[in-house]
C-alpha cells in the first residue's frame, strides 16, 4: 500500500510540473491556425465591411469569382473556372464550377452573385464599397437611386452556372475586382429568413444563421475575444483545404499582440510594434516578415469643420510635416515617407506632384489665411486608430506643429470601430487614416476622393476632380489614362481634403510552422493553402 501510494503521489508531482501545451503547439497538432487580426468586427456582412481586418474573416467564409495570387496580384480561377471577354472589352462571359454549393448545403446558382450586386448597389443598404461595382452597366444610376429598376443592371444569369455581364465602359481589371468581398454572391433564402436585403440590421450574420460559400464556415464569434471558423466541408475543393480551423484574435495593441506571440498563443500577428523591429532583426530573424503593402497612410482633414474648412489652412498643415522625421527616427525605417498619394510604380503610374517640407510656406499660408503664428487657432483635435504606427506618428506630428506652426493638438486614440465611425460621421477634426488597394491600378487611392464616393469621409468635394476620374474610367489609352491620374493627383494635393504621410509596409511575425503563407500585396491571403507543419 505504502509503494501505491508513492508512486501515485510522484505520478501526481510529474503531472504538476509537465509543460502545459501553448494554443500555437495544439493548433500545430490540430491544424488550427492563430492568427492576431487587429480589431474586433464591425460587421461579418462581406458587402458591408470597409476594413481589411473585417475583409480577412470574409476570405475565409467566402470566395468570389475570382481570387488573387498573393505575389502577383493576378486574378485566377475560383467560384469562376473560367471567363471569356468580348472584342470590344464591353461583355464577359464567366462559367461558374459544377457543383458549386453554400455552406449549408443549398446549391449555390449564377442567380446568387446577381442577387448579391442587387442588394449592394440598393440605396438603402447604402454599402460604402458599391462604387467597386459601377463597372456594370447602369449599376452608378440604380445606387443614386436615378433607376429604379435593378434588371437594367448589367449582370445576367444566362443559366445556374453562367453570368454575363455588361459594362459602362471597359475595365480590364474587372476580374481583380471581383476578389473584393462586396461582389461575393449571398444566398437569397438564408437573407430572407433574417430580414430584408437592404437592412442594416438582418441578423443573417449570426454564427447560428451563417451561410457562405468559402473554404471555412463560421462556428463562433466571441466579440473581443475570437472569431472561430472551420473547414466547410461543402466548399467545392474541400479535400484540398488542410486546416481544420481558423482562430481569428481581435488584438489592437500591437504590444499585446508580441506579447501573445511570445507565449505561443499566436501563429501570426496583425503587426508589430516599432520598437520591437530591430531586435528581432538580429535575434529572431526567422519569424520577422516585412512584405511590400499596397498601402499609403495619411491624414484626412475634416473640410466641413474650421479651421480646415480652408484649403490654406490645410496645405499649412501638410507642408509642416517632415515625413522623413516620421518614417526615419519613428518608425525606425521600415516604411518610406510618401510625397504623394499613390504608391510609386502602381501599375506603371508615379506622381510627378508632391507634397514636400517648407515650414517656411506653411506659416506664409498659415498668416495669409489669418493665423499668424498660430494665433486664433483652435487646440488641433487629432485622433488615431490604436495600432502599431497611428499613435506613434501622431506624436511626432503634434510635436513638429507645434514647432513650425505654434499650434497645440490634442491627440487621442480611439479603437478602430469608433475611428471608423466618427470618420464616416464627419465627427472629427483632423483623422489618421490608411487606405490598402483594392487592386492594382492608381484608380483604387484616387477614386477614394469623389465627391459621392462612399469612402470619402473628408467632406470634400471638387466637380472637377470628380471629372477627371471619371474621364480617367472612360480612357482605355494607357498613356492618356496615366495623363489624366496625373491632373487628378496634383488637383488632390493642392487641394488638401488629405495629406499622405508614409508608404505601408506589413511588418508581422509568423511562427516557422505555418506553410503557404505568401506576401500579398493587396493583403489579401488564400487560408485553404495554409497549413501547420512541426
């Protein structure tokens, strides 16, 4: 008996003192993948999303017609096996795969996608993304609510598993436009049973109702704590999808985000703190990755509130700010200062006009508008998003105007769905902001500024901006086009609705288990590539 008891009390201190397995092990074992995704979601909605944190749960739960190469930013086969396009650039012509079904098991039919675009470009939806749609024909029209009705809209279900869609004007690029979570189709029984398809409100997205048609399905969303997704099993390719689950952290700080990493409870971050980007550059090389982003960041200036409601005030604004200050000492060189809006060599295009330093000017300006040293200004309320660059960048910014314009600001830092809201509210004076591409082209940063353009939350509004892009559309000359994109960005830049500030770079950590994780440019990921291997 004594002998039973010994061996039951060392068997019981073995167990006390073994290693508790971290989430990132288990998911090793398990094919579940950690992953930090920046901010809680506002909506699981794919055509009411406007944040590329929201967009990463809407490529798993959903695919498109086509989806994106990550290295490329190539469109390729998805929904769609295949498209042909007409002579003149006007119709195309995508076949759908055999087969195809939601997540729920309901067939999923070419009618679904037409259904899907009906309800984004419907007025009292009021989707800030319905613009990425007014490629078809007539779909500008029926969003304005200028026509009423939706089957002069350019999309057709010839039969279950063929579309045609009709065009305003060509768009070579439509196939990438499609990868976009807005053009995701939805199935109409399950919208139905939720409520009616342009309410806000349909409680379609809860976990227990979801239904979509991506590699993974929805099992659980835990607000502020997780968002679980598992493999679908009636996904069309779901013998090839290796993951078993998906485990989506709503991590805002950045911080916190390393931290967790640390402890093995993340397979990969959202980000990285600054601070933290040099020592693991010389320690811990093998999980670091900074890929290229088709990203600009930048200040949106609140044109309908003074002081900014002056163009002076706010071209004083963007010529104090030293860029090269920010992206050097702040952000410890992992981005590039941007002179310009648009990325550099974006599909060809690079800005000649830029935005440059000249505290010199700025004050001229700042005088000739009627505050001299800064005197008579309001305290500058500045709010950021709470990541890893807005705060430290804003830091610098309230330091260099006070220095070169004698102006004080008050900076606060808000989550990202209340930086959001106040944004699309016009509930702010000066706002951090970042715009991601939605393709490749300088279309995707310049049509952000229209003066209806669901994204333009500046309050801005210039009739001959908005002329130039849609002439811009409307050019299929390349070198014409690329002219046009040229008025059209000095035109932004002189006006100052926004001043960029740094070129994006994704600097995350990812855990040596994870296969198949490739730089994506649009950082948009294909999850049903991934795996975890020990």
């Amino acid at each position: 008996m004594r002998r039973l008891l010994f061996s039951a009390l060392v068997l019981l201190l073995a167990a006390g003192c073994a290693r508790r397995e971290t989430p990132v092990e288990a998911g090793i074992r398990t094919q579940t993948l950690h992953l930090g995704n920046g901010a809680e979601p506002q909506t699981l909605d794919p055509q009411l999303v406007t944040a590329l944190t929201d967009a990463n749960l809407m490529l798993a739960l959903f695919e498109g017609l086509c989806a994106l190469d990550e290295r490329t930013s190539e469109p390729l086969p998805a929904a769609a096996t295949r498209w042909e396009v007409s002579a003149d650039g006007l119709v195309y012509t995508f076949h759908l795969r055999e087969n195809l079904k939601w997540s729920n098991g309901d067939p999923l039919v070419a009618a679904d996608f037409v259904f899907a675009w009906r309800r984004a470009l419907s007025p009292a939806l009021a989707a800030e993304y319905a613009y990425l749609l007014f490629p078809l024909k007539n779909a500008a029209a029926l969003n304005a609510g200028e026509l009423t009705d939706f089957s002069q809209l350019g999309a057709e279900a010839v039969d279950d598993r063929t579309l045609r869609l009709t065009l305003e004007q060509p768009t070579p690029y439509l196939p990438a436009l499609t990868v976009n979570p807005v053009w995701f189709p939805l199935n109409p029984r399950v919208i139905a049973a939720g409520g009616t398809p342009d309410q806000r409100g349909n409680t379609w997205t809860r976990p227990a109702t979801y239904v979509g048609n991506g590699p993974f399905t929805l099992q659980e969303w835990r607000p502020n704590a997780h968002v679980i997704v598992r493999r679908n099993p009636h996904y069309w390719e779901a013998a090839a999808v290796r993951l078993n689950t998906l485990v989506f952290h709503p991590v805002e700080s950045a911080e916190t985000e390393e931290r967790s990493f640390r402890a093995g409870q993340l397979h990969i971050t959202h980000g990285l703190p600054v601070t933290k980007i040099a020592p693991y550059r010389t320690e811990q090389s093998g999980v670091l990755r900074t890929d290229p982003f088709l990203q600009t960041v930048f200040l949106r200036f609140n044109t309908t509130r003074p002081p900014f409601d002056r163009a002076e005030v706010r071209r004083a604004f963007a010529l104090a700010i030293d860029r090269a200050a920010i992206t050097g000492s702040v952000l410890r060189g992992a981005n590039q200062p941007a002179p310009h809006f648009t990325p550099p060599d974006l599909a060809g295009y690079t800005a000649r006009a830029t935005v440059g330093t000249d505290p010199a000017e700025a004050r001229r300006l700042l005088a000739a508008a009627g505050f001299p040293e800064g005197r008579g200004l309001p305290v500058i309320k500045l709010q950021v998003r709470s990541d890893a660059l807005q705060p430290a960048m804003a830091e610098v910014l309230q330091a260099q105007w006070q220095r070169e314009l004698g102006v004080r600001t008050e900076i606060t830092i808000l989550e990202q769905k209340t930086w959001i809201q106040n944004q699309q509210a016009l509930d702010y004076m000066v706002s951090g902001a970042g715009w991601i591409g939605d393709f490749a082209d300088p279309l995707t940063f310049l049509d952000l500024f229209v003066g209806d353009g669901g994204n333009n939350w500046t309050g801005w509004h210039d009739p001959a901006y908005d002329a130039l892009i849609a002439a811009a559309i409307g050019t299929t000359d390349l070198a014409a086009r690329r002219e046009i994109f040229q008025q059209a960005e000095a035109l932004l830049l002189s006006a100052a609705p926004m001043t960029p500030v740094f070129f994006g770079t994704k600097t995350h950590l990812v855990h040596p288990s994870v296969r198949g994780w490739e730089p994506a440019l649009l950082g948009f990921h294909r999850y049903k590539r991934l795996y975890l291997e020990p």
